[in-house]
C-alpha cells in the first residue's frame, strides 16, 4: 500500500494534535469515535454472513499481555452473541492428550452464519509448550507438518480464515505484567506462567519466526500487529478483517495501517 493510501486513514489525515497523544499513542477521544464507527461495520457484517450462510474463523496469537483479550472483546462487544464467540481452552484433559493434536479445536468452528475467535489456537504447540516444555520436540515437527496441511483444508472448505500475532517489546510486556499486580481489576489475568513467560520472551521470538516460516502460507498467511499501542492495534485489526468482505451497506473501503498490521511473506 502506498504512502498515498495511508494518508486517507483519519490518523493521518486528521492535525496531528487531535489524533496522538505526546508519547505517541492514540488519544482516546479518536480512538472511541473510530472503534464506534468500525463496530458499526462489524454489526453490518455479522448479518451479512448469518443472511449468507457464511463462516469466519479468526486465531489471535501473542505472548501474554499482547492485547488479545481486549481486542476480541472490542469485536465481539455489539455482536449477536448467539452468532459470535470467543473462544479460550484450558490446557488438554488427559483424554485430549491421546488424541490428535488439532481435535480438540475442531468442535468450536463456525457453522453458517457464525464468527469464531481463537484466543490463542493450535499454536500453543508452536509457542509456550516448546518454551515450558509441554511437548517433545517430535511432536513439535510433527505439529509444523501438520499444520499448513491443516490450514489448507480449513480454507479449502470455504472458511474465512484469519491469523493475528500481536507483538509487543519486552519492555511494554513488562509494563503490563505490572500492571496486571498491582490492579485488582486485573489481576485475575496473572497466571503463574506470565513471568516466567517474560524471562523467556527471547525464546518466543525465536519460535515466532520459525513459525511464521513454515506455516505462513498463500492460503492462510500471518498477519503480525504491532500491538505496543493497544487502541491502535485494535482498530487495525477490525479494519484489516472489514477489507476482506464485501457485505451490504458498507460505508467506504476499509485498509489497515500497514505501519501496524503487516503481512508475513510465506517461505518457498
């Protein structure tokens, strides 16, 4: 997308004053009128796939803090419940252990006229259980083997299918675990993991790119989002999947700010 293109997003187009705060970030006055506006197209789009039978399927990656939680819940936030849903397993039972490693995941797909997000997905054994070591290495080979093949089906069956990484800095993953100890809004949101998960935040890096590597693909590519900005992140996100459809009434084409929400070229 050009630098012309980008200068229609309101972030750009708009005094720079109205739009961003000294530190960088989004003022929260434009960014509520803006998420508003873009829910709006959420709701349009929502009936657009229950009136056309359609099936979407979003995963949502990152390491913890990255904004996964908020984001969805901004999309899901006016939608038909009945037809929208988050999606957010705990670890396998011992029976789900025994069984193919993407099963489990299955059962919550869309049917017609509904939207899933994945709160995290089958990626975990891409991520945290090669880092915790909750998996062997031959089942981690086996996973990127599966996968793409997985994804290809997934896709092949006429599914809307999207992959959002959220990327944050160590330093912003540090903030925010602070955070998280010392709101009592938010505390429920530390888990034993998250720190450990910080000390190991280069290893993440590590296994993102080998992920993106053999499971960004023509048909089912990464999108990685820079999600030091929460707001930002969020409004890119919806804008991004709003590009995708061509639903009823809708107000103008879509783009994302591809400062924020970037593409992963596949291998090969």
């Amino acid at each position: 997308m050009s630098n012309k293109d980008l200068n229609l997003l309101p972030e750009y187009s708009l005094p720079k004053d109205k739009v961003f705060k000294k530190n960088g970030k989004l003022k929260d006055k434009f960014y509520e009128k803006e998420l508003l506006k873009l829910q709006i197209e959420l709701v349009k789009l929502q009936t657009w796939l229950k009136n056309n039978n359609k099936r979407m399927l979003v995963l949502f990656e990152g390491v913890d803090t990255a904004g996964k939680d908020g984001t969805i819940k901004r999309i899901l936030e006016h939608l038909n419940p009945r037809f929208a849903k988050s999606v957010a397993l705990d670890k396998p039972s011992d029976r789900e252990k025994t069984q193919w490693y993407f099963q489990r995941y299955v059962p919550h797909f869309p049917a017609g006229g509904e939207m899933v997000l994945f709160n995290r997905s089958w990626y975990n054994r891409a991520g945290v259980e090669m880092v915790f070591g909750f998996c062997t290495k031959e089942e981690y080979l086996k996973f990127m083997r599966q996968c793409p093949r997985f994804e290809e089906l997934i896709v092949d069956e006429g599914i809307k299918f999207f992959k959002y990484y959220l990327d944050i800095s160590k330093e912003e993953q540090k903030k925010r675990l602070e955070s998280r100890e010392t709101d009592p809004l938010k505390k429920w949101k530390l888990s034993s993991l998250d720190w450990k998960s910080y000390e190991h935040y280069d290893d993440y890096q590590k296994l993102k790119e080998d992920m993106f590597a053999a499971t960004s693909t023509p048909y089912a590519p990464w999108m990685i989002v820079d999600a030091n900005d929460k707001k930002r992140a969020r409004i890119n996100v919806i804008r991004d999947i709003l590009s995708q459809f061509d639903y009823d009434n809708k107000a103008e084409e879509f783009f994302p700010d591809t400062k924020v929400v970037k593409f992963v070229s596949h291998i090969g």
